[in-house]
C-alpha cells in the first residue's frame, strides 16, 4: 500500500497517522477492518489510518520491530507515540487518537 518515501512522508506529517501492520493470511488482522473503518469513521479528519502488508513490505515491518501481526502503531511527527499488538477495539483506538491529537494540537 505505502512503500519507501510515501510511508515516511505519511507518518512524518502533523496529523496523527495509525499504521496497522498487517498479513493477508492473518486471521485477527481480517478481524481490524471493520474495526478500522468504524474508527476512521469516528475519528474523521482527526487521523490518517492506513495498512501495511508486512509481507510486501518487510523492511518497514523490520524497522518498527513488528514481530506479531497485527501491530499497530501510533505515528505523530514521524514517532511512534503508542504501539499494540492484537485486535484492538475501536472504542479504545478512538480514545488512543483523540488523546494524541489533543495532546499536540
């Protein structure tokens, strides 16, 4: 999805970027997306939300140290400022992103 200079223009932005590193084959990853679409929904402009496949990109699963799929990670001004491995409700993901956005807004 994102790759190389894409991937660090994204999480090096102002606005608060949730990365979920995921694997197509993955069933707990299957079970983020509505997950992240209702959290996107809630959280609108607040975040950006996006997807990284850690089977096309390794080197991005490498340098964040993803172990475990799915991991998501929290990215604001390029940092990771929250990290969590697992299905994550969306109640929580909300209140993780409205916190980091107030925190830096």
């Amino acid at each position: 999805m994102a790759s190389g200079k894409n991937f660090s223009d994204l999480i090096n932005g102002e606005q608060p970027v949730l990365v979920d590193f995921y694997a197509t084959w993955c069933g707990p990853c299957q079970m983020m997306q509505p997950i992240l679409q209702e959290t996107a929904s809630k959280v609108g402009g607040m975040a950006k939300i996006i997807k990284i496949d850690v089977d096309k990109n390794p080197l991005a699963a490498s340098k964040y140290q993803v172990k475990g799929v799915p991991t998501l990670i929290l990215f604001h001004k390029g940092k990771p400022v929250w990290r969590q491995s697992g299905v994550v409700p969306a109640h929580q993901l909300v209140q993780v992103i409205q916190q980091h956005a107030l925190e830096n807004a």
